[in-house]
C-alpha cells in the first residue's frame, strides 16, 4: 500500500508518498509556497486564509492520489498549533476537502525528526537541529525518549519580526539575535560546547541554507550533503554584507528570503555553542517520522482514503491557489495574433503591400510650392494634360523636387507639346511661365 502525508508549516505545504511506510521508501515529494502568517488577524487565520489553505490542501490530495497513495494523513505543527481558531479551521478543511487535520505537540514534532533520522546516530556526538518558522527542535541522537528532546516554542518567524527591521540583519540585530538565543537555550538546558560533533540539519530551511551554500562554494552534487564550517562562517559574511547577497538567495531559495538572514545566524550561534565539526543536511524529517510512528502503532492519526488510480496518465487538477502555481502566459504588454488571422508582420512581395490594404496603390508625385496661375490670375488644375504626363518619366518612388534640373525638363516637354501644335494658332500655344509681359 502507498501512503501520503502532508504537512502544514508556516512558510509551505509540503507533501511525500511513501510504500509501506518505510523512512528509505519515499516514493515521491512535492512542496508549495504558502506563507499562512500573511493571513492572521491578531490571532486567528482569516477567512482568506483558510480558503488558501483549503484550495492547496485539496491540490496536494489530488496529486497523492495520481501518485497512487491510497492512504492520505495531513498534519500540522507550529504553523496551526497555537492559532485561536484552529478548531474553526480544521472544520473548514474537512468541509472543502474531505480531510483531517492532525494537530502535532512540540515532543512529537521533535521525537518525528528523531525518528525519521535514527541512521545518523552512527556519527559521533550527533544531535539533530530542524529550524521552524514557528519552532525550533534539538534532538540528541544517543537519547531515545521524547521527554530527552528540546522543543522551542518560537522559531525563524518569531525572530525575523523580534529583532529583523528590513530583509537582512543590521550587525547590531545580529547580535541581538545571538543574545535571545543564548538566554533561550540557556533557560531550556540545551548542552554546550564539547556536548556534539556531529550536527545533522532537518527542515526547509536547513535545505534552503544547504542550495545556497552550495552555490557559494561551488560544491558539486553528490549524495550526502556536507558543509564545511570554514565556508560556512565566509557565507554567513556575505549574506550579511556582500552586494551579491539577495542573487544568491532568489536564485537558490527565494520563498525564505524574508526569513534567511535570522536562519544562517540562528545556525551559526548554534554550531559555535556546541563546537561541532562535522555539518550534514538530511532530507528526512517531521512527515516521514510521522508515517513511521503512526504504522508502527505508536502514535495515532485521522486519515482519508484516496480514490489513486496507479499513474495511468490521470493528471490533478490544475485550479489551485494562485499563491501556489502560476499560469504561463504572455509577457505583459504583448499582444497575441487572433487565430485564423494573417500575421500582420509577414513580408509582401517586393514592391507590394498586404492584401486587403487600401492604400495599395502607388502613392502619386505632387507638386510641391504654390499652385501656378493662368494668364487671367486663377488657379491651375491639379491634373496634367495627357501628353505633357506622356511626356515625362515614369514616376518614381520620391516626389519631384523644384530643382533646377526639375525645371528644365518641365521646359523641355512644353517645348515639344507645342511642337505637335500648329505654328499659327497662336491661342493654343502654351502660356509663357511668370508675370505677363507689359504692353509698350
């Protein structure tokens, strides 16, 4: 059997399907950008809010079940753990969707990563940090019993808005961040320097921080991601001062861009409290943990069963949030040829335009300057006398301009219409050009 669990953080929906529950059996993952913290109103989601919700949720049933899952749970953690009217809201999602939300405490959140990350107990000293937007989890890998797990009721959101005035800290917020840091996990009894070597970082945000580092230090793809504490400390500087600061995070994570910068120092307060040498990124957490407890028979959750046709070309449906999925379209500003029109681009044939142009015609050559007079003052006739345009060349593209040589081919073809005239009839001969001449 294939099973999908799908959960709810503050900044996404992410999603996995798994067969037979297993932590290495994961058969597919998908997330979604959908930051629910826009949409409170004090301490309650808005109605708008759980409409996102809903419409994402009912989007993520709809790909479990083309995946094949037959067996859909959705939990949530910090995200909705603490909200007002969450009882308000899970009503509206089973009502939308058909689903049921499993609200997760902090020692479940936290015992879910141990579980889902118990191959790592293998390295020295390891301790396993997973940064929330609402929480943060320090599980030490040799402990096996949840009371033995740190859960923080706040996490990189809770810091962004405390201490984080613009996108990125200021030093002074920085050291502020480190100051709330070290009273917090003082207060809790998280262990100190010599206590870990090994950290192994859960969560999107230790993914986000991982894309990034891996492009800053030009690491190449390999199956197990490390971080080296040297390179880290440089990419914490340059995130924090360097001009290039905001291309390497849109590029490599823009959905945490507004929680990124608390994220690296967050980490970096961290791995100096406990010394550690060694730096891993897992891509096991809270959902594949959950599965595991849940099948095991030792922890308890509602879920729906799904109508999963085994991919046979089924997709999901494409009406989703529009916070989440985005249409692909013209840029704006550009229009599109109407279908079955000609494109108005194409090119004629030489020396023609388009067919249906009114303006085929060739353009006439007009006479530039005044219009001439007669002998009697009134004014000439645009058209031309036959054999005057007989006479002439061809028109060409440009009109005639009143150049001398204008003048005197317009003189030459007088001359030879009054040629073709008889020499006595002196009322047919052409007028002579300018002022008429005095009578003495």
């Amino acid at each position: 059997m294939k099973y999908s669990v799908i959960d709810v953080s503050s900044s996404s929906i992410s999603m996995v399907v798994a067969a037979n529950g297993g932590t290495n059996e994961i058969l597919f993952k998908e997330r979604a950008a959908l930051s629910l913290t826009h949409y409170f109103e004090g301490d309650k989601l808005s109605a708008r809010g759980m409409e996102k919700l809903a419409a994402l949720l009912d989007h993520m049933k709809a790909v479990a079940a083309a995946e094949g899952a037959q067996r859909c749970y959705v939990i949530s953690t910090a995200a909705l753990r603490h909200v007002a009217n969450s009882e308000q809201i899970a009503g509206f999602v089973r009502e939308k969707t058909g689903l049921a939300i499993n609200f997760i405490d902090e020692p479940t959140e936290a015992y879910c990563d141990y579980i889902a990350n118990l191959s790592y107990r293998a390295y020295d000293r390891a301790v396993l940090i997973d940064l929330g937007g609402k929480s943060i989890e320090i599980c030490d890998l040799s402990k096996s019993e949840k009371a033995e797990m740190f859960g923080l009721e706040f996490g990189l959101v809770d810091l962004t808005r405390k201490f984080v005035g613009n996108i990125y800290p200021t030093e002074d917020e920085v050291k502020s961040i480190r100051k709330y840091l070290k009273k917090k996990f003082d207060g809790a009894g998280v262990p100190g320097e010599g206590k870990f070597a090994t950290a192994v970082l859960v969560g999107a945000a230790a993914t986000a921080v991982y894309d990034i580092y891996a492009d800053f230090a030009k690491v190449q793809p390999a199956e197990s991601k490390v971080i080296e504490y040297k390179k880290y400390k440089k990419l914490v500087r340059r995130l924090l001062e360097g001009a290039d600061r905001s291309r390497l995070i849109l590029k490599n994570a823009p959905e945490k861009v507004y929680v990124i910068g608390a994220a690296v120092v967050a980490l970096k307060a961290i791995f100096k409290r406990f010394g550690v040498e060694r730096i891993l990124v897992s891509e096991s957490g809270v959902k594949e943990g959950y599965l595991r407890l849940v099948l095991d028979g030792r922890e308890e959750g509602e879920y729906a069963l799904l109508d999963a046709p085994e991919r046979s070309g089924r997709e999901a449906p494409s009406e989703v949030s529009d916070v989440t999925l985005v249409a692909e379209s013209a840029p704006v500003g550009v229009a599109r040829e109407p279908a079955g029109q000609p494109d108005s681009s194409a090119e004629s044939p030489e020396g023609t335009l388009p067919a249906g142009n009114a303006s085929a015609e060739a353009p006439v050559a007009k006479r530039r300057g005044r219009p001439k007079k007669t002998a009697q003052g009134t004014q000439q006739s645009d058209k031309k006398p036959a054999a005057t345009a007989a006479a002439k060349k061809p028109a060409v593209k440009k009109p005639a301009k009143r150049t001398a040589a204008g003048k005197a081919a317009a003189k030459t073809a007088a001359e030879q219409m009054s040629q073709t005239q008889s020499a006595g009839n002196e009322a047919s001969a052409p007028e002579r050009r300018g002022r008429p001449k005095k009578n003495i």
